[in-house]
C-alpha cells in the first residue's frame, strides 16, 4: 500500500495525457474536415475540367492531362511550395500575437511570387515547342502548349491565391475560405461545360475556366479581408515593411518550394515518361487518372497536414512545446486512421471510378488493373503529407526537401525507369518505381519526426518572431 499514492499519480497522469491527446485529435480534426473541404474544391476546379474535356475524345484528355500535369510541375507546385512558407512565418507570428508581422509576411509573399511568375509564363508559351524536342508526340505536343498559354492567367491568379488561403488558415479563420472555395467551384462546372461545348473552344474552355474561377476566389478572399472587422488586427497595411521581409520569406520559400517540387514532379514525371511508352494515349490517360485521383483523395491529407501544421506553428509562437508535440501526434493519428478507411472504399469501387475521367472501356479497364496500387500510394502519400506539415509548422523545410531528394531522386525515379522501360512493365512498373521512392520518403520523414526537441523548437520560434533572427544554420536541422 505505500506505492498507492504514487500509483494513483501515475494512474491520473495517464489519463490527463490521453485526455490532451484526444482532446487535442478532435481540435485537428474539426480544423482538418473544413481545410480538406477547401483543398478539394481547388483541386476539383482542375479537376473537374480534366473530366469534362475527356469526354471530347482520348486526344482531348491525354493532351490536357498532360498540360494540367505540366502546369502543376512547372507553375503552381513552385506557387504553392513557396506559399506554404507562410505555414511557418505567419503561424508562429499569430501564436507569439505579433499581428503586424503576420500581415507582412502575406504582403511579402504575394510581391515574391508575382515575380517569379514571369519567367514561368515565358516557359509556358513555349512548352509546345520543347515537348517537340524532347520527342513527345507532335500532335499532343501542340494541344498541350495551346492549352497552357490560356491558362497563364490562371498562374498569376494562384501568386495571390495561397498566401491569401495562409492568411486565413494560420489564424484559423476557415470559414470564409470554405464559403467562397465552393462557391467557385459550383459555379466552375459550368461555366467549364458552356465553354467546352457551346463556345467552340473545346479543350482551351477548359483552360479559359480554370483562370476565371481562380480569379473569382482570389476577388471574395481579398474583398472580405479587405471589409471584414474580423481581419482587421492582421491585414495591417501594404507599405515598405513587406520589402524588408523578402529576405525572411525566401529563406523559408526557397527550401519549402523544392520540398514540394521535389515529390510533386516524380509523380508528374511519370505521366510525361508513360508518353514514350507504346500506345502513348492510353498509357497517359490512365496514368494521368491514377494520379488525378490520388491527389484528390490526398486532399483528406493535406487537410490533416495542414490543420497539423496551424496548431503547431501556433503552439510554438506561443512557447508551449509540449502542445505543439501533442498536435502533431494526434494529425498523424487522425491520418492514419481516416486514409485506410478510404482506401478501402476506393479498392471496393475499383472497376467503378474511371468511367469519372472517360467513357472509353480500355482506360477502365486499365484503371481498374492500377487501383489495387493507387490504394497502397494513397497510404504512404498520406503519412508524409502528414508529416511534412509538420516539419513546415516547425520550419525545417530544409530538411525535407533533402529528403525528398534522397527518396525520389536516388530511389523512386531510377526505379521507375528500370520497371517502366527495362522490365517492360510499362505504366504499371512506373507506378510501383515511383512508389519505392514514397515509402523511403515516409520513412525518413518518421525518423525526424521521432527526434524532434519541442522545447528547442519553441524557444528558437519565439526568438524568430520577437528578434528578427533566424536566418542561421540553427533553423535548417531538427534538435535532437
């Protein structure tokens, strides 16, 4: 009986733990449910004009499955890797209550990525031509580039575009974002079919209502900032202050941009090689639908990961290291659990889901065939989008973006080759190359997350937001 006391200790210690953990899992995930929402009605916008136009004929889907894959590759993943900078910047600003700098933080990040849209849209004009070059087929080639060229104002919609969603998120202030993300979208489909099919635009209707629904988004998000009492304390004002945060942001942006260009252009590869494979159309088109609908189903995970992500940025502006532990603990949890039960759903409705993308029997067929690996990537895909929103709470973009380097580029990508072309296993062996690569990403990315040191974290948090430092080596490693 004399260890009674400290039993009962341990006992309530316990409980108080898991209390946190699942208190602290519900505030995820009632933050994740309505980003996820968000994150899947801009991605739909994409989406749903790759499924309109695919039912003009397989050219029409190949070629903008292609352009659409091109686009995110060259343009909007660079766009949304350096946005998500402002995961670590504005969040913490928001914890450690320094309003002023988080608004900064946006104005700095929207002048940076109108900048580097510039040299992306000289690009694009061009990309017919070089897909030529490359030796792409030269019919999809020339689709592809027409297609592209439409949607450059789509690019230069996206440089506002996701700083203004950071603004919102990193404050948790959804709401507007979810009202006005679908309010676009709903008015995107058909808007997308009456220009497809009643203007004679065809194909380029797709790309022409990709650029005016972004746009849309972009006017509610600033309107409401702009008018809303409730932004008042973080909007601040557009004055010379943002040019003195450049250097910051790009510290951050830079390292945040080739972590997500990095995974997202392995995947992307793959549609461009299954272009060399024989019969190209077909092998484009599943892969391309494949791809689609994993990142669909992926939104589920960037919702998590970036709920993930806003808690712990938050928690360690505002000094509580062992909150910010127990955020991250419950987004992987939360994660884990609801991705499997998708998955399963998807396996179950495997020789069901491609008629989504095309009538054509041959490409559900072959989708069907690909489901059973699209559900294990969807898994691995899920734990490291996870993850890595943690690792940008934390600012250690640096480190991931070595990581993805290690895993695609030494692993996933020679693998996909030597299955694709050496084993002539064609789509199905660039698919299961590609995937080595995830599971070595997620791997690596579990074993930095294991040796995390919160207090550290915290400490060098408030001294970003309160100093001005940061711009140091300390801040590109995780604390054992």
């Amino acid at each position: 009986m004399v260890d009674s006391p400290l039993l009962e200790w341990v006992e309530n210690r316990r409980e108080t733990t898991w209390d946190a953990f699942f208190t602290e899992a519900k505030t995820v995930g009632l933050l994740a449910v309505p980003l996820a929402a968000i994150n899947l009605s801009q991605f739909l916008i994409q989406t749903g004009s790759l499924m309109i136009v695919g039912h003009i004929d397989e050219l029409a889907l190949s070629s903008t499955a292609i352009a659409v894959s091109l686009a995110a590759v060259t343009g909007f993943s660079v766009l949304i890797g350096m946005a998500s900078a402002l995961e670590t910047l504005c969040g913490q600003a928001y914890g450690a209550g320094q309003y002023q700098k988080f608004g900064n933080h946006v104005y700095s990040a929207i002048l940076c990525l109108l900048l580097v849209c510039l040299p992306i849209t000289l690009l694009w004009i061009n990309i017919g031509k070089l897909l030529v070059l490359v030796g792409q087929d030269p019919v999809i080639s020339r689709e592809v580039g027409r297609f592209m060229i439409w949607l450059i104002p789509a690019l230069f919609a996206y440089a506002f575009l996701h700083p203004l969603m950071r603004y919102y998120q990193m404050q948790v202030f959804v709401l507007p974002m979810l009202l006005f993300s679908w309010i676009t979208f709903c008015l995107h489909i058909p808007l997308c079919w009456v220009l497809v099919f009643k203007t004679g635009l065809k194909n380029l209707g797709g790309a022409l209502a990709i650029s005016i629904s972004y746009w849309l988004n972009v006017i509610l998000l600033a309107l409401y900032m702009k008018f809303s009492p409730k932004c008042e304390k973080t909007r601040g004002v557009v004055s010379m202050e943002l040019f003195k945060g450049i250097g910051l942001f790009l510290h951050f942006a830079v390292p945040s941009a080739v972590m997500t260009c990095l995974s997202w252009w392995s995947f992307e590869l793959i549609i461009l090689l299954a272009g060399l494979l024989p019969n190209p159309e077909l092998e484009s088109s599943v892969l391309s639908v494949c791809f689609n609908t994993m990142t669909t189903i992926f939104t589920i995970a960037y919702g998590i990961g970036s709920s993930g992500s806003t808690r712990v940025s938050n928690e360690l502006g505002a000094g509580k290291p062992q909150a910010a532990r127990v955020a991250a603990g419950a987004s992987i949890f939360l994660a884990v659990v609801s991705i499997i039960i998708v998955s399963m759903v998807l396996f179950a409705l495997r020789h069901v889901f491609g008629y989504a993308f095309s009538s054509d029997r041959e490409v559900v067929d072959y989708v069907a065939v690909m489901a059973p690996l699209v559900c294990i990537s969807i898994i691995f895909d899920a734990i490291q989008g996870v993850v890595s929103g943690i690792i940008r709470g934390c600012g250690w973009q640096r480190v991931g973006a070595y990581i993805n380097l290690g895993a695609y580029y030494l692993c996933g990508n020679p693998a996909a080759l030597a299955l694709g072309f050496l084993a002539n296993l064609r789509g199905r062996g660039l698919w299961i190359g590609i995937q080595s690569g995830a599971f070595v990403q997620m791997l690596l990315l579990a074993i930095v997350m294991s040796r995390v040191n919160w207090e550290k974290q915290a400490d060098e948090a408030r001294e970003r937001m309160f100093e001005d430092k940061g711009l140091g080596n300390k801040y590109e490693a995780p604390s054992a």
